[in-house]
C-alpha cells in the first residue's frame, strides 16, 4: 500500500513538473513571438527636439533618436511604425498601450517609472538655462528667482522650473516655442536639455540667445514602455548590441 501510494505521489510530483515547464516553455515563446522578425512596434516620437527628433524639409523623420531606434530594431529583428504626438501626451498613450514604445529623448525619473518601464539609459544629459545674450542679471539657477521662465509642458525642465522662488511659469507645446518666446522677450528664461538649447542657438542661428552654465539636473534618457511590455526586451537586446552603456558614465 505504502509503495502505491509512494508512486503515486512520485507520478504527481512529475505531473506537476512537467506542467511548471510546460508553462515556461509557453511563456518563452510568448517572448520570442513578442519579437519575431517581421513585427511592428508602434513607437511615439515628438519631431520638434532637435538633434533627437526632428522632421526634413519634406517631413522625413531624423535624429539621434530615431536613428538609434531604428538601428537597435533592425538589430533585434523587428520594424517600427513611428506616431507622432505631443510629448505630454506620450505616458498616457503608453499606458493606454495604443504604442508600444516612445523614442523622445525621455529621461527616467522616480515619477515615470511609477506608471511606465524604460529600457535601459542610452543617453546622459541635463537640464539648464538660456537666456538672451543682453541679460546680465540671470547667471546661474539662484539668478531665476521671481522672473518668467518658459518651458515646454511635461518635461524635466518644467519639474525643475517649479523649485523657482517666485518664478512665474509659461508652458508651451514645443521646445522651438519656448525659445521664440525668448527671442521675443515673452519669458525671461528657458530651462530645457542642454544639448537641445546648443543646437536650436546653433543652428537656427539665434545669436541673440545664450546657454548659461552648468546642468542643473542629471539625467539619463531611456526608451518608455508600457509596464509588463513584451517588446523591452527586444528593446533591451537591440540598445546592447548598437550602444556601448560603459559610455555613459
Ligand atoms: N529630457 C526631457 C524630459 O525627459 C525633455 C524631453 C522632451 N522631448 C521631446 N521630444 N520633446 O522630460
């Protein structure tokens, strides 16, 4: 009786084993579906933050973004369909799941990942200040104090403008915005990713504009996801074989 029940209990245990590995094995190719060749990633981007994402003269998408994207899909076999839209409106999309991905020069803060999931960082970059070449009086972030600071709605240099004392804040769609509303004397300051004020003052020729200082913040870009997303992988394997982390540091 005792060796029946013995083998009974023996054949249960590989049952259940046997199912345990069924399960995985499914998962598994679950994965592997997720970024068979030949898939297509819906991925949002914002075309008006160059050099990161911007539109040719004929509405061809360019940038550093896009094409690290591109380069990273073909290397972990999948193709990309790029949406764009506005940048405030990118983490409710993703976690919508109407896009399986952004490429916008996105920076993974504590408050993103509450609500998202980033690859990992390909990018370093920060927040700081331009302002116009004729004022002398805004020289660092403790100069801001009580003037109008412009910003482009839902980035990391509107989060930092709003540890201004006495500031008043101006919100804009767009990053070319916020520097026009400089040109023009409508804010006093702009607080946006450093790289991307040096190229707007470069290459649109805005001489009357400068960047000042040093980065008021650190950050990392990564490429969002919705949370539980079977593409960060693929994502992951692609940032590793075209983008060398060790660079970031
Ligand atoms: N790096 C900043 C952030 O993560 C600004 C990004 C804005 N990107 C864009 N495509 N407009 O908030």
């Amino acid at each position: 009786m005792c060796d029946r029940l013995r083998k009974v209990i023996a054949v249960k245990r590989w049952l259940v084993l046997g199912l345990i590995c069924l399960q995985l094995l499914s998962s598994c190719s679950f994965t592997n579906s997720a970024i068979a060749a030949g898939k297509t990633l819906t991925v949002a981007t914002e075309p008006t933050f160059p050099p990161f994402e911007f539109q040719s003269a004929n509405g061809e998408l360019q940038g550093f973004d896009i094409d690290l994207m591109n380069a990273l899909a073909s290397s972990a076999g999948f193709k990309v369909k790029y949406q764009n839209m506005p940048f405030a409106g990118m983490i409710p999309a993703l976690q919508a799941q109407t896009v399986d991905a952004a490429v916008a020069a996105m920076a993974i803060t504590a408050e993103r990942v509450k609500t998202i999931s980033f690859s990992r960082p390909y990018f370093k970059s920060g927040v700081a200040i331009a302002t116009r070449t004729d004022n002398q009086s805004i020289t660092n972030f403790d100069s801001l104090k009580n003037n109008i600071i412009g910003v482009q709605i839902g980035t990391t240099g509107a989060l930092k403008a709003k540890s201004i004392p006495g500031a008043e804040i101006r919100t804009f769609n767009d990053s070319p915005l916020t520097l026009q509303a400089l040109l023009n004397g409508n804010v006093d300051a702009v607080l946006n990713d450093r790289v991307v004020i040096l190229y707007g003052i470069k290459s649109g020729n805005l001489r009357k504009l400068k960047l000042i200082g040093d980065l008021l913040t650190e950050e990392f870009y990564g490429i969002p996801t919705p949370k539980g997303s079977p593409s960060l992988q693929a994502i992951n394997q692609g940032l590793a074989t075209v983008c060398d982390i060790s660079a970031l540091v």
